[in-house]
C-alpha cells in the first residue's frame, strides 16, 4: 500500500470539502450537511489551537465561524483554495472574539500598577503608526484611501465610496486586495 504525505493528505482534504461545497452551492443540501459537518471539525481544530487557554468558548467560535461561512458561501470563488477562504473567515471571527474578550478583560486591570507608568508603550505605538505609514503609502490609492478610511477611521463601505468616489463594490476589492498587498510586504513576498 501506498503511503501518502502529509501534503497530499491535505490536498485531498480540501478537494473533499470543495468539491461539497460546490455540491451544494448548486443544490444538493445533503453534500452540503456534510460540508458543514466536516468543516466544523476542522475549525474546531484550528480554534482549539489558538484558543488553548480558552477552551470553553471554542464551540460557540465554531458555530459563528459556521454561520458566517454559510452567509458568505455566494462569495467563495471556485477558482481559489477553499482553505484560505475559510481560514480568512474564522481569523475574521477569531479576531472579533479576542477583541471583544481584551474589551471584558480590560476592566480586571489593577489600576494602581506602577510598573507601566514609564513604559515605552507610546514610542511603540508611534512607531508602529510610522511603519504602517510606510507600508500604506506603497499601496495605490485604490487600496490606500479604502484601508485608511474603513480599516483605520471605522468608516463604512458606503461612506468610504461617498467619501472617495469608488464604487462600493471597489472599496471592497480595494480593501482586500490591499490588506493582501500588505500581509505579502510585511512577509518580504513583494
């Protein structure tokens, strides 16, 4: 018997999971229960991993990441690996949550820590603004101005396009295909 590496295994895993994906998006609800089942043991282990000092909260970040995949399964595109679509998801998901843990923890802090009183926390954040300054002004504008106006500013799809002129649609594309542009310069892929 053949023995097949990890890569391969990988291969055919993701293959599976597209080719049930693809199954349903066209109908059959039956290839795309067992998408959906297949894929939230995969999420579990990829949550689990990641939230390892969090256990309790991995299944209901599972069922969220679920449910976003589901109300985003018209954007998959066949072209494209499923595993980087779905793992953008749950980072997506998984950010939110520790966002949103770091906002309930905040408030356990002591407040009398002397400690962080001389920190260099604000040189930090200076520089860290410098160099994401750096790394924007590289971008075009129309991934630039999107990034900077939705991303930094908190402004919506809707305003970033009144605000620019680009159509909703561009900011989107702009966004993503700028954070991507990013994440390849900030690996040394560029």
């Amino acid at each position: 018997m053949q023995r097949i590496d990890g890569k391969e295994a990988l291969r055919a895993k993701e293959e599976r999971l597209r080719s049930l994906l693809l199954a349903g998006l066209s109908g059959n609800a039956a290839e795309y229960q067992s998408f959906l089942k297949d894929l939230s043991a995969h999420l579990r282990a990829f949550l689990r991993k990641r939230l390892s000092r969090l256990p309790d909260d991995v299944e209901d970040l599972v069922q969220e990441s679920l449910i976003a995949i589901h109300n985003q399964r018209h954007t998959y595109d066949a072209q494209q690996p499923l595993s980087a679509w779905v793992q953008a998801i749950a980072k997506y998901k998984l950010v939110d949550f520790l966002r949103r843990h770091a906002a309930r923890d905040q408030f356990n802090e002591p407040l009398d820590d002397e400690s962080d009183l001389f920190s260099s926390a604000d040189a930090q954040a200076a520089e860290a603004r410098r160099d994401l300054n750096v790394l924007l002004h590289a971008l075009p504008d129309q991934q630039r101005l999107p990034i900077i106006h939705t991303k930094l500013e908190g402004l919506s799809v809707k305003e970033c396009a009144r605000l620019t002129g680009f159509s909703e649609s561009a900011v989107k594309v702009g966004v993503h295909r700028g954070l991507k542009a990013l994440a390849a310069r900030i690996r040394g892929e560029e």
